[in-house]
C-alpha cells in the first residue's frame, strides 16, 4: 500500500464520502459565512478550522471530474481569503463584495483558470503546508517563482490622507531573467533530478508501508540546473527598480490598500500582476481620528465655564464657533455634524467631537485668592455644614460608631 502525501492518507474518508456527496453550484450572492458554515462572531481559528474541513472535503484531487465540487472549493478559498485577512474582512463585513471590490481587492470570478489554481495552491499551502496533493509536486503545470501580485507602501501625513495628494511611489516587480528566458540555466536547459528521477518526490518505507516526501534536492520540481544561470544566479527572474505617482484619494485611512492595475510582477508568459500600495498615516499632535470622524481636545480655563462663554476652535477644515453651557462638566463632548472625514467609499462626511477640558489654576495670588471668597460669599457658600438636616447626618454617622 502506497500513501503518496496527505491526499492518500485519507483514501479510505474520501472513498466513504464520495458515495453521498452532492454539490449544487454556488450562487454569487451566497454569504461567505455561509460558505465556510460558521457565525459572523467566529474568530481566526475557528475560521481556519472550518477551512481545513471544506478544503479537505472538495479539494479537486479527491473529486476530479465533479465540477460542482471544483466550483465549492473556489468559493471555500475565495470566502478563506476574505475572512482570514482582518482588514478585508472589516471591508466585507460593513460593505459586503461590493466594498471589496471598491478598494481593489480580488476576486476569483475575472481570473484566469491558471491563475486562480495558482492562488488557490498559495492558501491552500498555507494552512496545509507544502507537498499536499499534486500542485507542489513533480507534476505541476505552473513554473512561476513568485506570485504576479505585488505589495508597496506609502507614508502620508495626516492632512494628505484626509484631503487627498499626488504621491511617487518607489517599488520593484520581478520578470523573468533576459539571459536564460527565466529557466535559470544558462544554456536554458534543465537536467531530471537524479535523486527523484523527476517525480518531485522520494519514497521511504516505515514498517509494512511506504511514505512520500517533497524531493529535498530539486525542491519537488522534477529537474536541476547543471549549469546556473549567471544573471540571475539560477533564480530565473531578475529585479527591475520602477516608481510612478498616484492619486491618493481623499478620505484614506491607515492601511487601506490602494490598487493600481498592471504595475505587478511578470511572468513567463508575459502575463503581469497588479500593485497594491498599503497607506500608513502620522498622527497629528492636535486631532485624532476614528474612521470618519475627527476627536479634539479643547482647552478651557473654569471661568470660562461659570460664565458660559462661546470660543472659537479649530477643525480640519478652519475654525468654528463652540457655546459652553453653564455648568458643562469636565470631559463633557460636543458634536458637529459635517466637520470630519469624507468617506473614501460614500463621500459622505464624519463630525467632529470636541471634547473640554476643565483647567484650573495651579497657585493664586494674594489678589486673585480674596476676589474667589468674595465671589463664594456672594453666591452664600460657606466652608460649615449648618441647618437640622446637617446635624442628623452627624448624628447618624455617630450612630454607626455607638
């Protein structure tokens, strides 16, 4: 009995399963909560759990020719993608596909095929590891080296990220290596790798059965290169140093991903992927902000309070005008609508909450100490308790002591 990888390790399960499975095509409008069968409360590992489940279930290898079961596993590592990543997931759930579409992230429906197995192999290797199946083996179809999409970022400052700018971005995309035509070899030719003999895997034996493992000599590929490249170093790309400028858009946050289509790596086939540039935002040293809205701490002395006095403070945008009601309280919030951030989606506009800040003074002078008792006199306010109803309270904390 041979156990080839994982797959095989499972031949009995998948032998029982494959007599009541049944898979209806998914619709587009199924939930991807729904798809991986969890709750929308389900943290990281529960989702992972629920994927290894799935995945295992309608992986194509234990269901070749069954479409309904190709097309179940695309939407399992498609909803994978989403959930797994927390700011995608954040996007999905307030804005549903629709949001994901409007920042830029991918999905599986207008790739390729081959591209699509390629991704699908990424995630899948990920929470499986290597040498499941036959995509990392000897026998798969892909060469590529790297994936097509790329990742850059961009610093702004905090005004930029809110108003929008014109940035020039710096980056590098890999393509393949001019000199061998991305073989890596030098005379761009490969040898059968002698220690596989090109299946990409070795076999051992433990007992009465025999395992596989990912051949260690060619990394799986079923072929070595006799005579390496020297452009390269037997890579079989190169790295090409580029820069563009962009339009950030108004109402950017921290971490979002900007994306910018056919500005990735390239492949073989001349086929290239698309960059996505991650924002990081500075902080001011006045405002802060929480999505669309902007929080400002304001300042104010308590004469100012006891008056009731109306002030002038800052927003993003200019100045306004705030009433302080007699009596406001310390830490007490003001909102005003339309002051903060527009929405990078909606375009709509967040508020501004000002939030006071009740100072008092640290040490008063002679002058400045007789005018606050004289004030206190007036309003009638003495330092002793006086009247019957002050008395019963002594009385009755004198009672807790008896």
């Amino acid at each position: 009995m041979y156990l080839n990888d994982k797959n095989l390790i499972y031949f009995c399960y998948n032998f029982a399963l494959q007599k009541t499975l049944h898979v209806k095509r998914l619709t587009v409008n199924l939930d991807y909560y729904e798809i991986l069968e969890i709750s929308k409360s389900a943290d990281a590992g529960e989702i992972k759990k629920a994927y290894r489940k799935l995945a295992l279930q309608f992986h194509p290898d234990r269901n070749q020719g069954d479409k309904g079961a190709e097309e179940k596993f695309k939407a399992i590592n498609e909803a994978y993608q989403v959930l797994s990543d927390e700011q995608k997931r954040s996007t999905y759930d307030r804005y549903g596909k629709e949001g994901l579409d409007r920042q830029g992230f991918s999905h599986f429906s207008d790739m390729r095929y081959e591209d699509i197995m390629g991704d699908l192999g990424s995630i899948f290797e990920s929470v499986f590891g290597g040498g499941f199946g036959g995509s990392s083996g000897g026998g798969s179809k892909s060469n590529r080296k790297y994936n097509l999409d790329l990742e850059s970022s961009v610093t702004l400052a905090f005004n930029e990220a809110i108003f929008g700018c014109k940035k020039e971005i710096t980056f590098s995309y890999k393509k393949p290596c001019d000199t061998c035509d991305g073989t890596g070899s030098k005379d761009k030719s490969k040898s059968s790798c002698k220690e596989c003999k090109g299946k990409g895997q070795v076999f051992y034996r433990q007992g009465f059965m025999t395992f596989s493992q990912t051949c260690p000599a060619c990394s799986g590929k079923g072929t070595t290169i006799t005579n390496p490249c020297p452009t390269c170093n037997a890579k079989g790309f190169t790295t090409v140093d580029d820069k563009l400028t962009i339009d950030i858009p108004e109402g950017v946050d921290n971490g979002n991903r900007i994306r910018v289509a056919g500005r990735g790596n390239i492949d073989e086939r001349g086929s290239r992927g698309d960059l996505y540039i991650v924002t990081h935002v500075k902080e001011d040293d006045h405002f802060v902000r929480h999505n669309d809205d902007i929080y400002i701490e304001v300042p104010v002395f308590f004469t100012q309070v006891a008056l009731g006095e109306t002030i002038k403070i800052p927003t993003i945008r200019g100045e306004t005008e705030l009433e302080i009601p007699l009596g406001a309280k310390d830490k007490q919030q003001f909102i005003f609508k339309h002051e903060g951030v527009r929405n990078v989606h909606t375009h709509q506009l967040g508020s501004m909450i000002a939030q006071i800040s009740i100072r008092y003074p640290k040490k008063l002078s002679k002058e400045q100490r007789e005018l606050l008792l004289k004030l206190q006199e007036d309003f009638g306010i003495t330092s002793h308790l006086e009247g019957d109803k002050y008395e019963s309270v002594f009385d009755k904390i004198k009672s807790w002591f008896s």
